[in-house]
C-alpha cells in the first residue's frame, strides 16, 4: 500500500471529501508523525502502534567490498511497536470486532 492508496481510501470513507482534501489529511498525518519523532517524541497510536526513536551504539563494522574494518558511528533511528490488535489480526488474520 502507498500513499496514494491511503488517500483513495480517505476519499472513499469520507464523502464530501475531493482528493485535493483527502491529500491534505494524509499528509498530515505522516508529517505530524515525522515532526513529533524528529522532536523526540513517541507516537501512540491506540490499537496499532507507537512509534518513537531508538540510539543504536557505534559498532564496528566491516566495508562489504573490501572487507576492511570500519567503525560506524552512533545514531538515532525510528523504531515501530506494534499494538495488540494490530499483532493478533497480523498473526491470526481475523478481525478482532
């Protein structure tokens, strides 16, 4: 699925609603999310999941072309939990209604 998919299904769930508006909704959305996580902030979404952000340790690493050893810096990255009800309709693929 894509962001254009997400936006035909906003468009189909709300009427009243021309794409130029469904797109606006979407994007924000996924921009919302961003910021939040860009600030250091989680993101819970109830019933599918949280996002926040993890720091991955420096580690020492090895260039695949060359096989030399390379040490690779610390950073920070998003990380995604999954809510219950997302995991169980994942595993189980029944709805959980």
């Amino acid at each position: 699925m894509t962001r254009v998919d997400l936006v035909e299904i906003v468009l189909k769930e709300m009427e009243g609603l021309n794409r130029r508006q469904s797109e606006v909704i979407v994007n924000g959305i996924f921009d919302s999310i961003r910021d939040a996580l860009s600030a250091g902030e989680k993101v819970e979404l109830r019933g599918f999941g949280s996002f926040k952000v993890r720091q991955r340790r420096s580690r020492d690493g090895r260039n695949p072309k060359t096989g030399e050893p390379v040490k690779v810096p610390p950073k920070t990255v998003p990380f995604f939990k999954p809510g219950k009800e997302l995991r169980e309709r994942v595993n189980h693929g029944v709805d959980p209604d």
